[in-house]
C-alpha cells in the first residue's frame, strides 16, 4: 500500500512539472485541438471558411453604393438614384418635380392643342383668302398706280366668293406675284392654306385683314375691325399654352440632370460616411475557446 501510494505521488509531480512547462495548455473540448495542439485554433480561425461562416446580414448591408449607378438611375427616373443612395428626403423631391413637371407639361400642351383647333375653326369659318384676292385685285391700282393688274390671273374661272377651303378657284402663284409687286406696306405673302404660317399672318399682319367676313369693302386695310383682332387673341393664347408647356420640359430636362449628378454626390458620401471594421477574436465559451466576429460600424454626419 505504501508503495503504491508513493507510485501515485511521483505521477501527480511529473504531471504538475509537464502542465508548468507548458503554460499555454488549455482545453477547449475539441478532440482535434485538444490533442494535436492549440495552434490549430489559431491556424484556422483566420480561414476564409470561417470567415465566410461568420458573415452575418448586416455585414452585408454596409456594402458601398456605387456613384456611378446612383447616377444612372437618377438619369432615366430622377429620385431612383437617391433612393439607392439611402437618401429618401431628397428622392421624394426629385420624383416629385418630376411627376408634377410632367403633368404641367400635359396639361398645357393639350390646352395648346384644343386651343388650335379652335382658332383653326375660327378662321375656316370667318376668313377667305378669296376675299382677301378680290379686294387685293379691286383696289391694287390704287394702292400701286405703277401696277397693271391685267396682268395677273388670280382666279382660276370666274372668281366664285363661296369658294371655300382648300380654295381650288384662287391661283396663290398669281397672288404671291402681285403682292410682290405692289411692296410698299405689303411686305408679306400669303401662305398656302392649312400651313402653320397661313394660320399664323392673318391674325399678325394689317395687310390681310379685308379677308375677314366683317370687313367693309373699302381701302383701308390699316383699321381692321373686331374678328381680325379677336383671332389674334386666340392665337397667341394657344402660343401661350405652348410656351408653358415648352418650359417645363426645360424643367424635366433640368431636373433628369440635376438629379444624376445629386445622386452620384450622395452615393459618394454614403460611402464616405460608412466605415465597417469587422474583427475575429477568440472568446472563452462552456466548451473552451471559440472565434467570435465582432462588427463595428462608424456613421458620421
């Protein structure tokens, strides 16, 4: 028994001298580890396989926006590339000049168009490019002592005043020549029917004026009466509505612009505003040391 008890005194002392020589020993409850040494854990703590393990969702939300892609999106909608950018206040802004840009822009352009139709029908009704011929031949002697009218055909057949549009009887070759000739205050032509500019001059300039249905057949033509004014109201009004319409797609433009250079800046200041620092250490578990992901995250403003 004596023996035996000293036997199990020189165990424990050669055991106690072996654990005081190797002062880094320490279980961890892995069979690998604990018998093939400590630095296995060390070893692999750093793999990308652990790393990979470790990588949680909101490590992959601190991700980067690209400057770049904030900017193209903002290009074809503005306020998407604020929106990628994390900067919600401002992609409502641009979004929303952009819908009520659009809407403005509609809006009046279709004004615009109900507008010309109007004062198209106005005219088709109440002007005559034949009436305007006949009083032109009637009083141009007069108007230019040095014209022989005999010379101009401005009629095709017999002048007929109920000739309307597109007007088959008036020859506009013939009439463009003869206010030419006679210069003086007529310093325009008058357009073919149904052209832009046809719509236009007779509401613009006094020398067209005898084609309206109330005008007295006289020489003047430098008083027009009310329905050559009334129809240049109108016009302008539908120019008016074009005008507005135009802008704000100056507006949209701008905004497209604006915006995808806005975006671009925002998505460069996320980016220097997040920092992610994200570090593997070990950590004392139950079960011995174990690697432990720790995220910091650095948001300035």
């Amino acid at each position: 028994m004596k023996k035996y008890f000293i036997t199990l005194l020189l165990i424990f002392s050669v055991a106690n001298n072996y654990a005081g020589d190797q002062s880094g020993l320490y279980l961890t409850g892995n069979r690998t580890i604990d018998f093939f040494g400590t630095s296995k854990l060390y070893e692999s703590h750093n793999t990308p396989t652990l790393l990979k393990l470790y990588q949680t969702g909101s490590e992959k939300q601190l991700r980067e926006k690209s400057p770049l892609l904030a900017g193209l999106f903002s290009a074809v909608i503005p306020g998407a590339g604020e929106f990628y950018s994390e900067s919600y206040i401002k992609a409502g802004v641009f979004f929303g000049v952009e819908v009520l840009a659009l809407v403005v822009n509609l809006n009046y352009q279709r004004k615009g168009d109900r507008q010309t139709e109007f004062f198209k029908a106005y005219a088709n009704e109440h002007y005559s490019p034949v009436r305007y011929a006949q009083w032109l031949y009637k009083y141009v002697d007069q108007i230019n002592p040095a014209i022989d009218k005999s010379e101009y055909n401005l009629f095709i057949g017999v002048p007929d005043p109920n000739c309307g549009p597109p007007f088959p009887c008036l020859n506009w070759k013939e009439l463009n020549r003869m206010e030419y000739a006679v210069g003086g205050g007529f310093t325009h032509r008058l357009p073919l029917y149904g052209e832009q500019q046809y719509y236009e001059l007779i509401g613009k300039y006094k020398q067209f004026s005898k084609g309206w249905d109330d005008e007295p057949d006289e020489l003047d033509h430098k008083t027009p009466e009310e329905r050559y004014y009334y129809y240049a109201r109108e016009f302008n009004l539908a120019d008016k509505y074009y005008n507005i319409a135009s802008s704000f797609v100056a507006v949209i433009v701008a905004n497209h612009i604006l915006s995808a250079l806005d975006a671009a800046w925002s998505a460069t200041r996320y980016n220097n505003r997040l920092h992610a620092e994200v570090n593997f250490q070990m950590q004392p578990s139950y079960i011995g040391y174990v690697p432990s992901a720790q995220a910091k995250l650095v948001y300035s403003f």
